[in-house]
C-alpha cells in the first residue's frame, strides 16, 4: 500500500511540472526568429491577433511546442519501461540502439520508395516501429541466455554495440544518395525537432493514446519485473512474455517519438531516474512523473536551443546530450 504522504507529494510535484510546462510554453511562443511579444499571446490565442501574429502562433510555434512535449513524454516512458524490464538503470532508447533502428527504417524508406506527401506523415511511425522493433528483437536475442534469462548489464553492452553498426549502415546509406535527402537525414541524425506542422500530431498521437494508458495499466507488472525472477515467476507472473510485450511498447513509444524529432537521447535515462528520485521506485508513483517531466525537458532544451546560434538554433538533441552525456557517465561511474 502507498502511504498518503507520497501520494500527496506525487500531486504537489505533478502540479509543479504543470507550471514549468505552462510556462516554458508561454516563453517558447514568445521568442524565436519572429518575435511574438508576450503581452501579445493572450490577445492571439482568443482570436485577436493580426494574421502575422495568428499565423506565426498557430502554424509555427504550437504545433513544435505540442510535437516536443509528445515526444519527450514518450521517450520518458519508453525509457523507464526499458530499466523496468532490464532491471538495468542505464536503458534508455537511444543509448542501447532502439532510436538507430527506427532512424535506419526510416532512412531507408525516405531513400529508396516513392513518398506520397499525403501519407508520408502517417507512414513515418509505423516504417520507424517496425525499424526499431527489428533492432530490438536482434539486441534482445544477443542478450538472452537460456541459463541465465535476460542479462542486463549485456542487454546495455550489446545495444551500444548495435547503434554503432547501425550509425555506420546510415552513414552507407546516405554517401550515395542526392544533397537534399541528405541535409534531411543529417538533421534527422542531430535530433533536431523537424516535424512541427499539425498533421504529425495527428499521426503520433492515436499511438500515445493508446501505448500511454497501457503502460500505465501494466504499472503494478512493472513493479513485479522490477524484483529477481524467482519471485516474480512465484507471485505468477509470465515473465518472458510480460518482458516481450513491454518491450514492444517501449519500442513503439520511442519509435513514434524519433520519427517526428529525430535522433535524441538520454530523455529516456534522465526522466525515470529523477522521478524516481523524487517519489520512490513504485510505476504508479514515479511513472506519471517522469511522464511530464520528459516532456518538458525536452521543450527546455528545444526553447533554449531554438534561441541562440544561428537562425537555425541548435538541435533539441544536441541540447539534450550536453546535459545527458555527463549524467550518463556520472550513472555508469556510481552503478
């Protein structure tokens, strides 16, 4: 049983998350290349800004600001379901190769079959699923052992080793192809959030409502998978096929999350971890939590790094490895 008191401290903390939300969105509507003044954001969102003002909030900086916060929330998801599972706390989809194999698919989709502008937006999640899906069944067969069962510490090993051919194989892939599909994939690699027009709201969103709720429904098998095999096999969970199922979750969580934003990492380990470190270990307390605050890691590191360099900005996922790189290895040095 959960004592009242962490539950009290899950509201306060989840309504904490909220505000920071609400308010780095607000900032991230009021900056960028075209200025958009705060006192003029109100006025806009009822339906009374100039055609440049409604333009430029509603074309431009919802639509990025909604796609980062998808994003972000399902890459935090998708990480902590993968530490859940591995009982490794340096899982995450972009460190063990899941994020690689649906940028691969989707390289390869872009590159060599005829794209339908209609049906391009709605194809690119499921061409990223099945990508990262593959990668994901071929680091889970290294991984496994009869003897042993699933090794965590070889799952992480294993998957570093996979996104590193699987960088090599993009790299193959786009040496022979024409500039323009290039620049695309070189954006796509740095992470950098280029999905931003409604209608890729809609194609991700149908599976975030579905993969979410699921997720959270299956938060007490979490817990279970959470503890050695013996005991969850005593309590008469089916541990192998509770694994592949999650699995296949967290794989289409990231999968649809890196085919609208790109290659980025380390999301998925920061989240879970500070949640964790803020309400405890159990999914029900710490999973809602790492839920907003993936997202809005994500839109602070976009709004920040929209906003200086260049007129380009620096990729959301460059951003985000300046923070999580360091957090990686401070992780790898204390476990």
């Amino acid at each position: 049983m959960i004592q009242p008191a962490l539950h009290r401290k899950q509201r306060i903390i989840l309504f904490v998350l909220l505000c920071l939300i609400v308010i780095s969105a607000m900032i991230s509507m009021g900056t960028g290349y075209a200025s958009l003044s705060l006192n003029r954001l109100i006025p806009t969102l009822l339906g009374e800004g100039t055609f440049q003002e409604h333009f430029i909030l509603f074309e431009v900086r919802l639509p990025r600001i909604i796609i980062t916060l998808l994003t972000g929330m399902a890459l935090a998801l998708s990480g902590a379901i993968l530490q859940g599972i591995t009982r490794n706390d340096l899982a995450d989809p972009g460190i063990i190769g899941i994020n690689s194999g649906a940028g691969v698919g989707i390289a390869v989709f872009f590159l060599f079959f005829p794209v339908d502008a209609g049906s391009f937006v709605y194809v690119l999640p499921l061409v990223g699923f099945v990508g990262a899906i593959l990668t994901a069944g071929l680091i889970y067969l290294f991984s496994y052992s009869k003897k042993t069962g699933l090794a965590p510490v070889k799952l992480v090993l294993t998957g570093v080793g996979v996104s590193m051919a699987l960088s090599g194989a993009m790299i193959v892939l786009i040496s022979s192809a024409d500039r323009q599909k290039v620049d695309f994939i070189a954006k796509w690699i740095a992470g950098n959030i280029w999905g931003v027009d409604w209608p890729f709201i809609w194609a991700i969103l149908p599976w975030l409502v579905v993969l979410v709720p699921f997720t959270l429904y299956k938060a007490n098998r979490l817990n279970v998978l959470a503890l050695n095999e013996p005991v969850a096999i005593g309590v008469g969970v089916s541990v192998e096929k509770e694994r592949l199922v999650l699995l296949m979750t967290a794989t289409g969580l990231a999968a649809v999350a890196v085919s609208v934003t790109g290659g980025i990492a380390f999301i998925g380990l920061m989240a879970p971890h500070i949640a964790k470190a803020l309400v405890g270990p159990r999914n029900q307390l710490f999973l809602p939590i790492a839920i907003l605050l993936g997202g809005w890691l994500l839109l602070l590191a976009d709004t920040i790094g929209h906003n200086i360099g260049s007129s380009d900005g620096i990729p959301a996922g460059i951003m985000v490895a300046l923070i999580g790189a360091p957090y990686f290895i401070y992780l790898l040095l204390k476990k």
